[in-house]
C-alpha cells in the first residue's frame, strides 16, 4: 500500500513540475518526497489505528472514578436474638 501512494504522489509531483532551471529540481523532489512520507505514515496509521489505542489513551477525558461498592449493613443484635 505504501509503495503504491508512494509512486503516485512522486508521480503526480513529476507531472505538475516543469522546472525553469536546474536548481529548482533538487529542493521540489525533496519536498514531494516528504510530502510521501508524511502521506503514507498518516495512511499507515488509519489502517492500523486499532493497534495504537494505548496511544491515544490521553486524549480521552478522564473518567470518573468508579462508584464504592455498596457493603450490606450488618443485622444490630437486638434483631439477632430469638425468642
């Protein structure tokens, strides 16, 4: 996949530059190339954002903290005698 995004970025790049000399060449390929990393991590990362959720973890608003655990009151002796 990456490969792929890859050489139609470099690709489309190279169709739209027409340079005017040869010194412009170098700093454009430097700047498509770029632009394809850039292009192929952030696409890498949505296929796979499933696996980087610990990451993303401090994004989400703190929860709140779980509620006591209710204890049962215990019986009072008076109601604990038979008669």
């Amino acid at each position: 996949m990456g490969l792929v995004v890859t050489t139609v970025i470099l690709g489309l790049g190279q169709a739209t530059f027409i340079p005017f000399s040869t010194q412009e060449i170098a700093p454009f390929r430097l700047k498509v190339a770029g632009l394809a990393i850039f292009v192929v991590v952030c696409v890498g990362w949505l296929f796979t954002g499933g696996l980087h959720r610990h990451l993303l973890a401090f994004l989400k608003p703190p929860s709140a903290a779980p509620p006591a655990p209710v204890v049962p009151a215990k019986p009072s002796a008076a109601s604990s005698k038979q008669y």
